[in-house]
C-alpha cells in the first residue's frame, strides 16, 4: 500500500534520509521506531507528500507517486489520514469543527450528513455529545482521540500517527492504543505509527520498522524484533537495563 524506495533526504548540511526503503503491506499496522531527531516525522511527511525528497520514488498503492504536482498530491492526501505529534487541533473552532474540517474544505456533503459522520467518529473514539467543546477545553487523551476522529473523518485507507501516546499517563496511553488497533480492525485501514514508547508499539504493531542513521537497520514483526541481534536496536529495545546487564556478564 506504501513503498518507498531509496529515499534521500537532507536540511543544509543535515543528511536526514540516506536511501531509505520500507513497504507497507495494505490492512497492517506497521510501527516506526527510532531516536528522537532520526526522521521519522519527515519520513511521515515525505509519505503526506508535504516534504519532497531529493532522491529516491514514493509509491502509494501501486502508483509512483513521487511527481505528481500539487494538484494530484491532493487527490492522493484525500486517501489518508494525518494525527500529528502533539494533537495540532484547531483551537479556535469546536470539537464539531475540528471533525468536521476536511468534509467541509473538500466535499460537498450536506450539514446533517456532516453532523451524522462526526456524530459517528467522536462516538467511536468515545467522545458522544462533545461537539460544542473547544480544544482548550479538553484533557491530551481527549484531545488525542479527536485528532484520530478528524483523521478518520474522510474514511481513509492509510491512517498515520505521529507519537500517538507521547505525553499521555500510561493508563491513557493504553486506551489509545486500544482505539489504534480498533480502528484497524473497524475500517481495514493500513497505518504507520511512529513512536518510541515500546510499550505502545508493541501493544499495536504487526509488524515493526527501526531506523537509525537515515535507514530502516530492521524490520519484523514485535516476536522478530524482541530477538533480534542487532546491537543498536537491543541498545533501543532494552535500554540502560540490558547495558547494565551486558555490563555485569563481562
Ligand atoms: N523542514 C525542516 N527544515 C530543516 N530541518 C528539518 C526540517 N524538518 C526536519 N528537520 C530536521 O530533520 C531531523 C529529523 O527530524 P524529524 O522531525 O523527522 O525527527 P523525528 O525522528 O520525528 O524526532 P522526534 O522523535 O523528536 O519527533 C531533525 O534534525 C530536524 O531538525
Ligand atoms: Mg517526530
């Protein structure tokens, strides 16, 4: 459903992206993991079509994607949905709104139907009857699960989440998760989820990507990740903890 071929990627000096591949197969829940600063957020964005790279083709769903020009991004982004880091909401406008948002900009369906849908999405993120709030209103768990009812508004194949939990009280953490996974199986999306909170990713992903130094170093799925090898991703996977243990059997 997404693949990215040979992805180069540099700000000024900084070579962010250095012939980055990764396949997404259609229906699964692929987790991205890696160092804060590494490229995961750009890695979305160049998927969003809102970075270009400067090297390297992005196809989505068969088509090579990589030079479409504005006009045909935005029939591409209209099969995706986007829940950026830190929620981004709309503070200005209400709950509704915010839902509402993409339907009203980019479809001319009537007001009632629009109300039905985010009726219907804040109910499955479990936010019924929240509609007139504002953002500034709402806790971050709140505000998170709006974000994932503004994303899904649209009905999108891909849904991608940009550190869903980062933030959240583990308890929060753990029903975002659990709406992750649900709408997953609810709508047969296929997602990217970046974080690096491992206990989140390994409660939603079929399968598991890490990146380090502008590559994919490793992917598979959570049993695969668990044993694999490679020091940098047991140095991510286990931390402090497993140095310390490495640290006492020498
Ligand atoms: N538009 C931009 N212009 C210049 N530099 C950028 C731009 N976007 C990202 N970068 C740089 O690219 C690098 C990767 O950024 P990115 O946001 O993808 O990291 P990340 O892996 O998402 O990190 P985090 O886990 O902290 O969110 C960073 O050094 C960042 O400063
Ligand atoms: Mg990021």
């Amino acid at each position: 459903m997404i693949r990215l071929k040979g992805i180069w990627k540099r700000f000024g000096e900084l070579e962010v992206l250095r012939g980055l591949d990764l396949e997404v197969q259609r229906g699964e829940t692929l987790v991205l993991l890696g160092r804060s600063g590494c490229g995961k957020s750009v890695t979305l964005r160049i998927i969003l079509g809102l970075l270009r790279p400067d090297a390297g083709r992005v196809y989505i769903d068969g088509t090579d994607v990589t030079d479409f020009d504005e006009r045909r991004w935005v029939e591409v982004r209209k099969r995706m949905g986007m829940v950026f880091q830190a929620s981004a909401l709309f503070d200005s406008l209400t709950v509704r709104d915010n839902v509402a948002y993409y339907l009203e900009e980019h479809t001319d369906l009537p007001e009632e139907r629009i109300d039905e849908i985010v009726a219907e999405r804040l109910e499955f993120v479990g936010l019924a009857g929240t509609e007139d709030m504002m953002p500034a209103q709402l806790s971050g768990g709140m505000r998170k699960r709006v974000a994932l009812a503004r994303a899904m508004a649209a009905n999108p194949e891909i849904l991608l989440y940009d550190e869903p939990t980062t933030g959240l009280d583990p308890i929060t953490a753990r029903t975002i998760n659990q709406l992750i996974r649900k709408t997953q199986e609810a709508y047969h999306v296929t997602s990217i989820v970046v974080t690096h909170e491992l206990d989140s990713a390994f409660a939603v992903a079929d399968r598991v990507a890490v990146m380090n130094g502008g590559e994919i170093i490793f992917v598979g799925t959570v049993d695969e990740v668990k044993a694999c090898e490679d020091p940098f991703v047991k140095d991510f996977l286990m931390g402090p903890t497993w140095q310390e243990g490495r640290a006492l059997t020498r």
